[in-house]
C-alpha cells in the first residue's frame, strides 16, 4: 500500500531529521513505528501523509510513485490516505462544530450531500451524540475532539490510515475505544494502518509489526 | 488503607465562592465609559443634522467670536457661525471618512495579506518588498501627493488615507497566516482533499478576521486625524464645508488673538470619540488574546 | 508489575495533613446555561511522604480540581467546600484565600506545581541557572553572593546536571527540562508538590524517569499529588489512587491493592483499567456524560453492566468506593 524508499527529510535546510529510511505497509496490515519523542517519527508520518516533501527517495501509493505533495498531490492519492494528529486541539478548526469538522474531507471534495450519512453514522459509531455534534472544539473535552477528528480521517474511507500518537493524550478507555474503531473500519474495507507512537505495548498490541524508528527494523 | 476517619475541619457544604480576582474592577468601568462616548457621537452625528440643518450662509457677523454661553454653548467663530452645530457637522465628516477609509485600508492589508501568506513563495517575497517600499515613504505626505491629483473632496480623502494605510493590516495578516499554515488543522484539512482557495477561504480567512477586524477598528481613529489633517493643510475637505481640520484651520487668526473656543471645541471632538474607539478595540484585543480566549478547559 | 522506586508502605504515613480537601465542588457558570459541575464533593487528605494519583478520563474533572487547589479558575467558577493547606501556621483554605496571600505564602513556599509542559514553563530567552537564582532569591531571600551556590544546591535536588545548567530550554531533552520544572518547584521546599499529568506526551523511558523521580520526592517526605490520565504512571508513582468519573471521586483505595490483588472494586475502576493495552483492552462502552446534565442517581450507570435500578439513587463513597454494586474485597 505505502512504500517509502531511502527517505530523506527536514525542514529549512537544516539537519535532516529523517535520514534515508526505508519501509513498507502492506496492503491491509497494519504496522506499528516506534521511537522516543522529537525522533522525527511525526516528520516521517507527514511525508507519508503526502503533507511534506522529503528531500529524497521515493514514496509510493499502491504501487505508483508520488507525485506531489501538499496541494500538488492529486486529490485522489491524498484522499486516499487518512491521518490521525497527535494534539487534537491543533489539528481541528476551532471555527467549526464537530459535525462540520467530520463532514469537511466530504465537502471539500464536493461530496457533501452524498457522504452526509456516512458522517452521521460513523459519528455514532465513534460515539458521538447529536448534542456534541453541535458543538465547537473547546466545548468539548480532548478525547471528544479526537473521535472527531478520526471520524474525519475515516470519512472518505482511505485506503491507509496514518495515525500519529493518536492516543498519546488520551486516557486508557478512550484510547482503547480508539483502536477498536480503526480494527473494526480496517476489518471492514480491508485497510492498511501506519501507527506512529512511543508505547511499545500499545503499538504491539495493535499493529502486525512493529519497527524502531530510526533504523527502519 | 488510611481513610480519613472524621475530618478534622470538617465543613458544611456552604454558599458558592467566587475565586478572588485582583483587578477587573476597572476595566469594565473603562470599556462602558468609551462605548457611552462612542454610542454619543454616533448618536448627535445621526439626530442633529435632520433636526438643526446648517445653513452655510447663516453667517452673522454681529455675533462674531462670541464667548461660550447658553445659546452657543461652545460660543461663535469668527463669521458668527455657532461652533457646537458646526462641530458636530465636522464630526459626522470625520466619522465616515475614518470609517470608510479604515474599512477600505484593512480591505486591501486583508486581501494582501491572506494572498502572500497562502501564496508563499516567490509571491510572497514580491508583495513583501512592495510593503516595504510603501512603509519607507511617509505616509502622510503619499496621502497629500493622492490628494493633491484630485478636487478637494470627500472621496479622495478616502482614497489617500485607505491607499496608504493597508500595509500594517497586510503585515499582521501575512504573519498570522504564515503561522498558521503549518498547523495540523491545516495538513487535516489538505489531506481531506481541499484545495488551496478552500484551505485560503474556509480555514484561513476566518481566523483571521478578527486580528484584521481589529486592526481596522484601530485604524479609525488614526484615519480621523489624517482626514483632519488633510482638511487642515487645505488639501482635504473644501473650506467651506463644516469639518473638523477645516475648522480649526480656520480657527488660527482668532486664537492668536485669545478667542480659543474656535480651537478648543473642534479639537475636543477629534481627540475624544478617537480615543473612545481606541479604548474599545482595546478591549476586543483582550478579549481575542488567546490566553484569555477558552475560560473553561476541561 | 512491582513498583521499583519504592516498595509500599507498612504503616500509612503519619503526622498532620498537608493538604485537606473536603466536598470541594466547582461549577461554572456558562453563559446562558446550565451550570456545569466540573467537580463534585471530593474529599481527600495528604499526607507527608505521600503520594496520591488523581486518575480518571479527560473532562473527569481532575485539572479543574488542581486549577482549583493552585487558585487558577477563571472567572466563570464557583467554589464550595474547602482546600485546607498546612502552612506551618495554621490551615489555610486554597479556595478562598486572597490572590496575595497565595502568592505570599502558598505559591512555591507550601506548594510547588510540576507543570504539564516543562519546556514551555520556563522562559525561552533565559538559562536554568538565572530561573534558579530568581526563584531562590524569590522565594528565600537568598544574598546574591550565595545565589550561585545556593542555585547548584536546588538543581542537584532534582538531579538536575551542573554542567548543564548555563544552557537555554530549547537547548534541554524533555527529560532535563522535567527535572529543571521539578528543580523550580523544589527551591523553596515546598512539603506539597502538585504534578500535573507529568508524563503526557513523554516516551517510555522519560516516564519511568520522571516518576521514578516524582517517587523519590515523596520518599524524602513531600506530599505529592499526581494528577494524570496515565495509569500505568499512577501504578508506579502512588501509595493511594483516588478515581474520578463525571466530577466526583468513585474509589479512593491502596495503590498496591487498587493495581494488584485484590483490584479496583468500583465498576469504572475496573473497566479503566482493562482499557489497558497491558490487559483486556477493552473500552468501557459509552461515553462520560455531559457534566451540564448529570443524572440524579449514579453517573456511570448508563454505561455499567452492574447497573440496577438501585443505581437511580446517587451511590455514596463509603469504605473507599461510590458503587451500589461495589465489589467486595474478599471477592475479588
């Protein structure tokens, strides 16, 4: 589903903070990457999120080698890929409702009316009532937020979900409920996974394989 | 297990506290008193030219520099016109010069803004050296050269004051849409498919709009001193109209020789509303601080 | 697991209690509606030496009861009950104390915060050793000739390295910037230390660092409340576990029993704790309800397979547990 080949990648030339790593996600697995924090681990997530350009190497969707990043990326190999933030308050638009946030990959790609349902339901069965779909992100409490915001990753069903510490500020329950929704949405659409964390318990039980973050093993 | 057996301080559940706050007292005495200012000159700009029409010709040089008194309250000029009706005249000019040209200005610093920061880039860079290039110039006198093209009149006042007052506004929008470009909410919504004219409209615009609704709203006050400095230097509104800058113009002869009402008066009524609106935008500015913005995180 | 800083306790930890806080609630007035009762009836004492975990899910209401006991609630807040601090001179309710006096006597003196964030706690633009010197003179007075000294004594305290201590916060790991926080905090010597969710965010050898540290402190006597949403800290960190759902403490137990035999007895406890990856990792099913609109009876009833229709009438904390169906020690 995902390859990266001998990925270089930094900010403001710089050190690179992802230095010639290789890895692949099969189709449908689900893969776990391990590493302390500030290891570049979140970088490395970003340009398999296609949402920064490596310096070098090659990454490829489903065979077919990436074209572009950020706004160059079609949006269909964009879409294609979900991806789940570390700090829910970062990652949605304080501006919008929960439900509007959920429904805003929909809208965007101008199926709003067409996946409104969808929204609906995935919103239920992520665990969210009406009444906290009508409120703004600091109505709500971060674990809220971030049911939300995978909600919204989920939406236009990717084919792989990237999730960066999704569950890092989260507490056990919420974290727990979190991985059972991406195992359910996996086993449903056959769905490959790239979970990037700093609890090796966690990514173990989740994920097929695990691997250390700078050496790509 | 060692429960706490009885308390010792044990406390009946008693009335709800309030947590002690050191200074507040003050500053919604401040915020009222400027809106009461504000909402006073809005109000005598909007009743008293339907009910007391000023008529230009009703000089009368019988009653000329007369001192303040109960039938002109803030006295005569110096062809017997009543000041405090001439004042308010002057004031509503004022208003609607500072308001249309703050709108204007913050209007084009907006769009600037949002675009070099979206853009980024090679754009960026160009509009930027153009920001410069307009702040390396004194404003004043660009204001006086877009003036100077035109009739005296009230639009190209407008047009100098707003053409020449954008680049801050396009600044702090640039930096703020900068800063917030690379946030998560950002890459969420690029890799749910938006375009950059969605990220731009729906993400980015909005949160800005109160920075840049602000800095509108500060930039009133700074545009009624320009529009009644351009009325004063004789480049901004016809002498003869009533308006602030044109009045105390005017007004220069008499005061050397004592009568200072002429002055006085006119004056007041440029620096009080202004600093009322200042001390309004003021308070928005605490209130969009963003550490003041979420009271309750639970 | 066995908690490898210390083992527990034989003989609870004696003398006075640091901090006391009896039924403290806090509601918020939001605009237009319900109030919101972020807190509700929590009772609990400190002890030296001690360290209790304040455990629950995000928006239980844990931070709200710190902001509480640090005297940090905005405006909106209502407070009833009261927060008892030892002062040495007498108790002195947290609540409703005056900023001044906070600041005077409590703030850093009686009790010292280990922040959230450590690196964002201090100032960018200044090095550990000139934060350590201010808060030394701050807060005792020292002479600026022994400042130097005085300085290195408060960063060994909280094994913070000497040789590190000219640089800035962005040039620290997460770890030194923990324990530069944790050194700030110290300086006065504070007897109660607050720790706000210290290890969130932190990788798997920063926690156990940190709370092996946090343990040391209360080792050498401070009482220590550890507010965090990380169970596996709280298990290695604390002597008691108080557990909080929807404003309110459920369970108040011994760590040791809470993490080992005989477990959690409140039906929430449990199911938190079977959360973990460690174990079942199983979500509790549901949500926390609103805490605008509390039911009467008990709150986690909706999501609880023990519910019964005894559950409509609020469950008191009896014997360390707020649970009509609570189970019994011996059972377990």
């Amino acid at each position: 589903m995902l390859e990266l080949d001998r990925v270089t990648a930094g900010y403001d030339r710089g050190v690179p903070v992802v230095a010639d790593l290789s890895l692949a996600v099969g189709e449908g697995e689900a893969v776990g990457l391990l590493g302390p924090s500030g290891c570049g681990k979140s970088t490395l997530a970003r340009v398999a999120a296609l949402l920064h350009r490596p310096w070098a190497g090659t990454v490829r969707l489903a065979g077919e080698p990436v074209t572009g990043f950020r706004f160059r990326a079609p949006r269909a190999e964009r879409t294609r890929v979900g991806v789940v933030f570390q700090q829910p308050r970062l990652a949605a638009d304080p501006r919008l409702t929960l439900g509007d946030l959920i429904a805003e990959p929909a809208r965007a790609t101008g199926r709003g009316a067409e996946l409104a349902d969808r929204a609906a339901r995935l919103a239920d069965d992520i665990g969210l009532t009406p009444a906290l779909l009508g409120r703004r992100p600091h109505e709500v409490s971060d674990g809220q937020l971030q049911r939300a915001c995978l909600a919204r990753a989920l939406l236009l069903r990717p084919g792989l979900l990237i999730c960066d510490e999704m569950t890092a500020m989260l507490d056990a329950s919420t974290t727990a409920a979190l991985a059972a929704v991406v195992e359910e949405y996996r086993r449903e659409h056959g769905a490959a996974l790239l979970a990037v964390g700093h609890d090796r318990v966690l990514l173990r039980r989740w994920c097929d394989r695990v691997l250390d973050f700078p050496t790509g093993r | 297990m060692n429960q706490p057996a009885a308390p010792p301080t044990a406390v009946e559940a008693g009335p709800w506290h309030a947590p002690r706050r050191v200074r507040r007292s003050t500053r919604a005495a401040r915020v009222a008193f400027s809106a009461a200012l504000v909402a006073l000159a809005a109000l005598a700009v909007l009743l008293v030219p339907p009910l007391f029409p000023l008529d230009q010709q009703a000089v009368d040089l019988t009653a000329k520099l007369e001192p303040p008194s109960g039938a002109h309250p803030f006295g005569t000029d110096e062809v017997g016109r009543d000041v405090l009706l001439r004042s308010v005249y002057g004031l509503r000019v004022s208003l609607v010069v500072g308001l249309v040209a703050a709108l204007a200005a913050s209007g084009i610093g907006l769009l600037v803004g949002c675009a070099a920061g979206a853009v980024g880039g090679r754009f960026d860079r160009l509009v930027m050296r153009l920001v410069d290039t307009f702040t390396a110039v004194p404003h004043l006198l660009m204001g006086i050269f877009i003036v100077a093209m035109f009739r005296p009149g009230v639009w190209p006042v407008i047009a100098s004051v707003g053409l020449t007052h954008w680049v801050s506004t396009a600044r702090i929008v640039r930096a703020e849409v900068l800063s917030l470009r690379s946030r998560p909410f950002v890459d969420a919504a690029i890799s749910g498919g938006a375009s950059r004219l969605r990220v731009a409209v729906r993400h980015l615009v909005p949160a800005v709009l109160p920075q840049a609704g602000l800095a509108a709203v500060l930039m009133v006050p700074h545009a009624i001193w320009h529009e009644s400095a351009l009325s004063y230097l004789g480049l901004g509104i016809p002498a003869h109209e009533a308006s602030l800058g044109t009045m105390i113009n005017g007004a220069r002869g008499s005061l050397v020789t004592g009568e200072w009402w002429p002055t006085l008066f006119p004056g007041l009524l440029i620096v009080v509303p202004t600093l009322a609106i200042a001390g309004l935008a003021g308070a928005w500015r605490e209130r969009i601080n963003p550490r003041r913005r979420s009271e309750l995180v639970l | 697991m066995s908690r490898t800083p210390s083992q527990p306790r034989e003989d609870p930890p004696q003398g006075r209690p640091l901090l006391s806080v009896r039924e403290l609630s806090v509601r918020f007035l939001m605009p237009g509606g319900r109030p919101v009762a972020a807190v509700t009836d929590v009772s609990f004492d400190l002890r030296p030496g001690e360290c209790l975990a304040l455990v629950g899910e995000s928006g239980c209401g844990k931070s709200v009861l710190a902001s509480a006991l640090l005297g940090l609630l905005p405006g909106n807040a209502r407070t009833r009950g009261a927060a008892l601090i030892d002062t040495g001179e007498g108790p002195l309710d947290l609540l409703t104390a005056d900023e001044a006096t906070l600041a005077r006597t409590v703030r850093g003196r009686r009790a010292g915060l280990i922040p959230q964030s450590p690196a964002a706690h201090l100032t960018p633009v200044r090095t550990v050793r000139s934060h350590l010197a201010e808060t030394v003179r701050a807060l005792r007075g020292t002479p600026r000739r022994e400042l130097r000294a005085a300085a290195e004594a408060a960063a060994a305290r909280a094994a913070f390295p000497a040789d590190h201590l000219d640089r800035h916060p962005h040039q620290l790991s997460g770890g030194l910037a923990q324990r530069a926080a944790t050194a700030l905090a110290l300086v006065a010597d504070a007897p109660l230390l607050i720790a706000d969710e210290p290890t969130t965010g932190l990788d798997r050898d920063l926690v156990d660092r940190t709370v092996g540290e946090l343990r040391r402190h209360a080792d050498e006597g401070h009482g220590l409340l550890v507010i965090t949403h990380d169970l596996a800290a709280a298990e290695r960190v604390a002597d008691r576990v108080a557990v909080m759902y929807a404003g309110r403490v459920v369970e108040l137990a011994a760590a040791d029993a809470f993490f080992g035999h005989p477990g959690p007895r409140h039906p929430y406890a449990a199911g938190l704790l079977d959360a973990l990856p460690e174990r079942s990792f199983t979500p509790i099913p549901g949500l926390p309800p609103e805490l605008d609109a509390l039911p009467d009876g008990c709150a986690f009833a909706p999501r609880c397979d023990r519910a019964t229709e005894r559950c409509a009438s609020l469950p008191a904390l009896a014997d360390g547990v707020a649970c009509h169906h609570a189970r019994e020690a011996a059972d377990a």
